[in-house]
C-alpha cells in the first residue's frame, strides 16, 4: 500500500537507475531525522518500505519517527530483515521444522510449496568439525574425514533442503566460520531487490540462529542472534518483533598503545559495558577514536555483543569501511552504490547531533594486554594478575588450606602422568587446551599475524610446547591459512603444534575433542583443575571441555604464548615463558612482534586477490561434500530409525482454531531449581553426550556406540536425545541438591534421579512442572532448544529473578510462560519449599505488564503464601503466539488461512 512516509527517490549510478525510499526527503516535511541514532534511521527505513497495513502500519513509522531517547515506550518495531544466516547447529533443527510444518500443511489438505523461505537464507556448516587430530601435518584431512563419517546423515539432509527450498543456500563445511563469511562475503551493507520493475534499494539487516550475529555490526550492518524458531518466522516472511530499544552511545577516544590488541578492546568493554547493563539495549559506537580501529577490529568488538548483553553493537559504514569492503573483493560498481546510498540517507560516517538514551566514554589509550576468565567473559583482568585470578578461582572452590594464624593458604595439586612417551607433571593451573579459534579473532589478521610472528621468534629462540597442551588452530576462513602460508608464518605455527585442524568453531563452542586420556585420567581421578586458553568468545563452565574447569579468552598472540608457559599461574609481564637453547630466560617482551612488524608482514601478504579466489567457488573445497546423494521431493521421506533426523512432534495436534493460552498451572513441582547466570549451555549443551547419561543410553538402545555419539549440537535434528540432554550439562547447580550435574528430587518422595527421568515420572503422573531460577538465566548462545528441551520435559513456566533476551523470547516462542519475581523475591528470600506443590493462577489473563498469582507453601513453617510474579510477555504479537501454542504454530496459522 502507497503511505504519505514513502518519499519515493532516485539514484543514479554509472548509468543505472535506482530506487530507494529517502529518508532525507521525510526530514524536509519537519521531522528531525539527524537527531536519531542510526541504527533507529535503519528499523525506520525498513518500517517505511515495508507499509502493508497488515504486520506494518503507518502508526508503527509515527511512533519511531518521535522515537525518545529517555523514555522509548513500551511498543513493538515490527522489522523485515533483508536476509537470515544460520549455522548447522541451529540451522538444521529450524529446517527440519520447516520440514515438518510441510507435512502439517498437507495433512490439511494444502500444497507443501506454501511453506518456503520469503527472503534470503545462508547456511553455513561450521559448528559440526571437532579436533580430534591435532598437532600433525595431516589433522585438518583426517578431522574432515571424520566430520564426514559422523555427519554425513545431516548433511544429506542440508543437501535435500537446498534442492526443495527456494532461496535456501548452503555453505559447505570446510569453508569458515559463519560469522567470519558473512562479515568477508555474505554481507552486502546495501541491498538490492527487484520489485515493480524497478530496482530497488536498502540496508542490508539479518537476524541469525547465532548470538555472534553481532559481529556484522562492525562494518555497519544491523544483525543479531535470534532462536532458530524466531528465524523461521522471519523466513516466512513474518516481522522480527521487540520493544523499541534504548541506544547507548559508546563514545571512543583516543588509540591503542602499541602491544594492545583488539581482543584487550573487546574484553575491557565488554567488562565495562556488562557493568553499565546494556541487556535489550542497542549500542552505538561513535567519536574520534572510531577511526582509529580497522573494521576487523571494531568487528572483534561487535563480535561480543552477546557477552555485554546487548542486541546490536554498530559501528559507523566510513572510507574505512569501504576500504575492507574493496580489500574483500566487492565489486566496485556495488561499493559506488554503497556509498552513494547511504550518504543519500544520511548513514554514512559518524553522525553529528545524535541523541543518546545513555552516553558512555571509553578511551582506546587506557587498555591494557588483558585476558577474562575464568568463568566468565566479563571477567577481565590485566595478564599479570591471571595467576591471582586462578587463585581466587580456587579460593572459591574450596581448594585452599588455612595456616595456624588463620591466613588462606591456596594448595595447588600435581601428579605425575606419561604423556606421548615422555614423564612429567600436571597440576592445577597448568594448560592443556590452548586453542586459536573463532571468527572473534580469526578475521582479524593483525592478531593473527601477530600469533604467526610471536610463533616465529619463539621457534627461532628454542622454545617448545609441552605435550601435555593440546592445540589447535581453526581459522575462520580459507583467507587466513593462505596468507599464513604465503607468510611463512604457519611453518613456525606448526612447529609449536598450532597446524590448522579445520575451518569451523571447533573449541569456541566444545568442539575441542578429546584430550590424552592419561591426561583426562589424571584430572578426572585427581580433581584437578587444569585450564583452557582460547581467542574464542565464551568460556562458561564446561563449555570448552567437560573436565577442564577455568577457562580464559586471550588474543591469539597471548595464546601461543600460554600454550609455550604451559601454565596460567605465572606472570608474563615478569617471569619468562621458558628457557631457550642457550639457557637463557625468555620473556613475552623478547618474542612480542611491533606493530611495525605487524603492519608490514599484512601489507605485503594480504591481498584482495585472496578473498576473490577463496570465495569464487564454495564447492570447491570438500570432495565428500560433492559426493554426497540427497533425497529429493517436496517433503522430507524421515526415517524411522534415525538418531540424526526425527519429525519434531510440535505439530503433532496442530489445528487452526483452539487457543492454548493457559489460565492456572495447578499444583506444579519445581523440575529443577537453579542460581544466577544459569546460560543456555546448561540448559542444553552443545558438546560431548556422556555414555551414562539419558541421551548416552538412548543412543546405545538404538545401536549406537558411544565413539560415535558425536555431539548434542549435532543430534539437534532429534528431538528425543535433546529433551534427555536438557539440563543435563555436568556443571549444572540445582539447588535442589549438594552436588553438580544433571540430577534433581522428585517430589513429594524426594527420591534423586536424572532430570529426564524425573520429568517423565512427573508426566506419568500428570503433574505439572515449573523452572525456578535466579537472575540472568538463559544467558549465552541463542539456542533455540533449551526453550525447545524445556516444553517437551513437561515445564509450563519458568520463574526467574531475570531473563536475557533471546531465551525470554524463545520460551516464549515455545509457549512456556516466563515469569519474573518482583522486587527482592527469590527462591530463598521467599523461602520456598519446594516438596509443597504450587499454584501460578493468570488472573489478569497473559498481556503485557499484566501479573500472576504465585501461591506457594514456606519452608519449616508450612504457612501459606502468595505473591504477584511479572508475567514476561511483553508484546501484543507475543501474546498471539501464545494462544496459538508457540510462534512457528501461529505462523503456519497464518499462512493456511491466507491460502
């Protein structure tokens, strides 16, 4: 439909003509357009071309037009994103949905062609290779080889879905990291559409079945992680609903001191940002020291969005930015339009005159080498107080001793183990992952060439890795390894065990593989609690590997330094790495590379050419992904016996018509209750299954041997192995009991048992089932099944004391109701029992800002209580996808009854 906000405009390029709707010619009718921040001008434009009347209305254009930096409100943008990524954890459990909502539209009678994706879709297979050769020439042959042997069911799948599903492309495994190909070759920064025979243009935006989505924001793109559910709806054509966000302006001064990398940036803001609570918010960078980070780097800090809590963190498209897109090989009559559209919409360089809900100031001159963990990311610390950091870890576990005079004394444990032929010791705090690893880092060739040249000095000096470190280096994409080989530098790589092990996430997301079982011995039977370091972006508890306990986010630099350490209890800036072949000390300073250095080496051996060549062909690189045979048709043929791909039973009992909004979850149980900061890898983790645990003996009663487990980020397309492996991470806290892992008490018996089997006890008994948490639960990756695994175990609703975003909205995309404690209540301030059934009673009805009743029974009193608990769904569209019992029913309402 024809709005009075649709300022048709043309432009012409080279000769062509262009269409686009201007933002500047809405401005002349008195609207102060440079007032808002540019990520607002974005979602505005996007509100304005896409005026149906339907999902956008003029009203939704008025509202952020006269949008207020303090007092935003409390209304939904309804954004159309140009294009959705996915990686193939996420990515093929949102396809075998599609799948399945094809069956439920023919079963109805419709055709199956009624579900296809409306706009474009990428999926990159990065999140399925996993280390478990390293340290030789031949690990990145043999780790495909096993890729394939363990994938190859799911890849058959991605391929059958690229044949049956229009705008469906699938990038091969061996290629990179999704984020490190969208940033060098998926994003266009504008888009370009043909409509009404005209050419039309406009921003490129995305959401992603990936947190680090983020990292786009970095060359000016508005991204973000969504549940695998929510892109499925954005597929289907349907808006990306959230509450008009406030913006909080990062103000950048200054520049890094030389030695400072772009990951101590992004960690030293991530810290500061976490602190100033940025949750839900959008973040802006802007200021004089903008440029004087290269897009790689404002990409590194982009990258971890996530990890300060934010939705988007954007920084401005300048000549810089043109400049990386030429180095990446766009084409330059698509950078002419580039540029030309966007100073046409005022979107180009750092805006004048922007109003900020929050401005807050970072000088680049004041960071310094710093490392985070051991738990968290926002755990910096300067790298000479790493040592102090692991001490204060072991503090906090309990692994100290007190002298006569009462002083905490840290006793830190060694055995002797035999590693590779050779006697030694490890010990608490020594490394034995040391991992280059993640788009955060890899796309960014300064570190990457400074972990080559750091390689080089440290080789050329006499120094070695211990055996006892397993490491690896998985670059982001194929650009990396080639100009580390036309460097030289991957000769020194190599040499200290860093070969290239694959092109994917690998041990950023628990890929890490298996360590030397005399090393996984000794810390398994000695309690040892030895260390990662990794240039990735998250180090939650077990989430790197399962038995190795702290975990630090460093630099790759900083990477191969540690690994040559050998150890996390030392201080670099003072004591030396290792003794050389002529006895003498080295220190970090004697092999650190300048900046000259840095800069020299990437301006000679990094080239457009070689992101041309990478890129030209994607099928180039993987034979057995060539190979492979795909079934063909319009629907899906699933096999009965599979334990890779099962129809999901959410559209078992769908229908067009019932409202499955509930009005009391009676008499309930807790299935489980747990702490602050609980994230989506306890919920569901993505790494290695345990034989004995519930998915582990599932998969053995259906014939498959526990070498062959793979992973639960790879069985994702099963639906029975993910509900056994939802909250069975081996770190979870329940509070239910004194120890950690996947177990709770069922109630009223109090009798231990896993959480899966206690959930299917509840449902035989036809028992409701609630979720009681602390604050910042679902923190972390944007993983559809923890929401997913929470509805099939029986949970109505989930009480926390705080969510973060993307869980909030995916339970609710699954129909389980979040609610949130008031004021100070908790499960202890209220002293909760947690043996006495409980009541929620929806007297207010589920709206917006409505409230629920909590009836609930005191420990040792046994008196009666009530409270009001804030129900979390927060906009009207929500709403509907609750009545419809989730979003992905609603939309396939949507679709059948418009057909």
């Amino acid at each position: 439909m024809a709005s009075k906000f649709q300022k048709l405009s043309k432009l012409k390029v080279e000769g062509t003509d262009y269409y686009y709707y201007s933002l500047m010619e809405l401005a002349k009718e008195g609207y102060n357009l440079q007032r808002l921040p540019v990520s607002i001008r974005i979602l505005l434009e996007s509100l304005i071309r896409n005026i149906d009347g339907k999902s956008v209305h003029e009203a939704d254009v008025e509202r952020l037009l006269n949008w207020n930096p303090q007092n935003p409100g409390d209304w939904e943008v309804p954004f159309k994103v140009s294009r959705v990524i996915m990686q193939d954890f996420t990515g093929i459990p949102a396809v075998v949905d599609l799948a399945a909502m094809r069956e439920a539209a023919k079963s109805l009678g419709k055709s199956t062609e009624i579900i296809q994706p409306q706009i474009p879709v990428d999926l990159v297979i990065d999140h399925s290779v996993q280390v478990d050769y390293y340290g030789i020439p031949e690990a990145l042959s043999l780790n495909r080889q096993k890729e394939f042997e363990r994938n190859t069911e799911r890849y058959r799948f991605l391929k059958w879905a690229q044949s049956s599903f229009k705008n469906l492309r699938i990038v091969p495994p061996s290629v990179g990291i999704i984020h490190q190909v969208n940033l060098e070759y998926l994003a266009q920064v504008v888009m370009k559409k043909e409509a009404e025979g005209k050419t039309f243009l406009y921003p490129d935006s995305l959401v992603g079945t990936d947190s680090h989505t983020t990292m786009i924001g970095g060359i000016g793109v508005v991204g973000w992680g969504v549940g695998g559910i929510e892109a499925e709806a954005a597929m289907l054509d349907q808006p990306v609903t959230f509450k008009v966000p406030e913006v909080v302006g990062v103000r950048l001064t200054g520049k890094m001191k030389p030695g400072v990398t772009a990951t101590d940036v992004v960690l030293s803001i991530t810290e500061l940002l976490r602190k100033s609570k940025v949750v839900e918010k959008f973040v802006e960078f802007f200021g004089d020291g903008v440029k004087n980070l290269a897009p790689p780097d404002r990409a590194t800090i982009s990258n971890m969005c996530p990890e300060y809590g934010a939705t988007i963190a954007l920084f401005p498209v300048d000549d810089n930015t043109m400049e990386y897109l030429e180095m990446t090989g766009r084409a330059p009559e698509h950078l002419r339009i580039v540029k030309e559209y966007l100073k046409k919409q005022g979107l180009f360089g750092v805006q004048e005159g922007v109003e900020y809900s929050q401005v807050i100031d970072f000088d680049l001159s004041k960071v310094k080498p710093s490392v985070s963990g051991p738990k968290l990311p926002q755990q910096r610390v300067d790298l000479e107080r790493i040592s102090d950091s692991f001490i204060s870890f072991m503090e906090e576990s309990g692994s100290f001793t007190k002298s006569k005079s009462g002083a905490v004394q840290v006793s830190l444990k060694s055995v002797p183990v035999s590693v590779k032929g050779q006697n030694m010791t490890l010990g608490d705090g020594d490394v034995v992952i040391a991992a280059i690893t993640s788009c955060t880092n890899t796309s960014n060739p300064q570190v990457m060439i400074g972990a080559g040249l750091l390689a080089k000095k440290a080789v050329e000096l006499g120094l070695k890795v211990n055996p006892k470190v397993k490491t690896s280096l998985a670059p982001g994409s194929r650009v990396v390894s080639d100009y580390l080989q036309k460097s030289g530098l991957q000769e020194y790589l190599d040499k200290l065990g860093f070969n290239i092990v694959g092109f994917g996430c690998t041990t950023c997301i628990g890929n890490s593989g298996p360590l030397d079982p005399a090393i996984e011995s000794a810390i398994t039977q000695n309690s040892l609690s030895t260390a990662a370091v990794l240039s990735g972006n998250r180090n939650f508890e077990a989430r790197i590997h399962r038995n190795v306990r702290a975990n630090y986010l460093m630099s790759p630099p900083l990477v191969v330094a540690f690994a040559i350490a050998g150890k996390v209890t030392v201080n670099l800036e003072k004591e030396p790495l290792g003794t050389g072949r002529n006895g003498q000390p080295v220190y970090l300073r004697d092999i650190w590379p300048s900046d000259a250095e840095i800069q020299q080496t990437i301006a000679k051996y990094l080239s457009k050419e070689m992101f041309t060549e990478k890129y030209r062909n994607l099928d180039s690189y993987n034979e057995e992904w060539n190979k492979l045979s795909a079934p063909s048709g319009s629907t899906y043929n699933w096999e009965e016996e599979s334990t890779y791909i099962r129809k999901p039973p959410f559209f078992d009992s769908f229908d067009l018509k019932t409202d499955m909004t509930p009005k009391i979850i009676k008499d309930a149980y807790p299935l489980i209750v747990l702490g602050d900061s609980v994230t989506t890898d306890h919920i569901s983790p993505a790494g290695s299954i345990g034989k004995d645990s519930p998915a582990g003996k599932y998969l053995i009663q259906h014939g498959v041997s526990p070498q062959d487990f793979n992973s639960y980020g790879a069985r994702r397309g099963n639906h029975e192995v993910m509900m056994r492996g939802t909250f069975a991470n081996n770190r979870i806290k329940n509070k239910l009991l004194q120890h950690e892992g996947g177990y709770t008490l069922h109630f009223p018996d109090r009798t231990e048992m896993s959480v899966y089997d206690a959930a299917m006890k509840y449902a035989e008994e036809r028992r409701p089932l609630l979720v009681i948490a602390g604050d910042q639960y679902g923190t972390g990756s944007s993983r559809d099944w923890a929401a997913k695994g929470t509805l099939l175990l029986g949970v109505k609703g989930v009480i926390a004391v705080g969510y973060e975003r993307i869980h909030r909205s995916n339970l609710v995309g699954m129909g389980v109701i979040p609610l949130e404690f008031n004021g100070s209540d908790s499960f202890e301030s209220l002293n909760i029992d947690p043996a006495m059934p409980m009541t929620v009673t929806f007297d207010q009805g589920i709206e917006p800002e409505a409230s629920a009743l909590f009836s609930f029974t005191e420990k040792l009193s046994g008196k009666k209580r009530e409270v009001r608990l804030a129900i979390r769904v927060d906009t009207p569209i929500e709403v509907e996808y609750v009545k419809a019992g989730g979003i992905l029913q609603y939309v396939l309402r949507k679709i059948i009854q418009n057909t």
